[in-house]
C-alpha cells in the first residue's frame, strides 16, 4: 500500500512542475509592453472614424464635399500619428 501513495505523490509533483514550466513559458511569450487601453481605445476609434470618410469620400461627388472629407481624413491622419507616437 505505501507503494501506491508514493506514486500518487510523485505524479502530483511532475503535474505542479509541468504546470510551473508552463506557467514560465507562457510568461516569457507575453509582449513586454503594456499598452495604455485609453489610447489604444482612441487609435481605434481613429481608424473606425477614418474607414467611414473614406466610404463616404468614395460615394460623394460634389467637389466642395470632397475637399471637406479630404481635410477631415488628413486630420484623423495627424491625430493617429500622433496617438500612436504617444503609445510607443
């Protein structure tokens, strides 16, 4: 009979180990940074915001409205430039 618990014993040690050699491989895979959610949040928005004038720049034809949506997709350009120069 003590031959059966030893075995029990040794087999939940080699499942802790093999759990802690997990856990240390899954620590070492995981990106070093950690990215503030807030901006990440607003690139986002940012882009979402920039598909949709384009969308709507590819549907217009009245030339002032098209220089209208131009100036605001150059602006959403600038705002993610410099969003994403604040999150690196």
């Amino acid at each position: 009979m003590g031959d059966s618990g030893e075995g029990l014993i040794d087999a939940e040690a080699r499942i802790q180990e093999r759990a802690d050699d997990m856990e240390r491989a899954r620590v070492h895979r995981l990106p070093k940074t950690v990215r503030d959610p807030e901006k990440v949040h607003a690139l986002e928005s940012l882009r979402l915001a920039r598909t949709e004038l384009e969308r709507q720049f590819a549907a217009t034809t009245h030339e002032r409205r098209r220089a209208q949506l131009k100036q605001a997709i150059d602006e959403v350009d600038r705002r993610m430039t410099v969003t994403s120069a604040a999150t690196s």
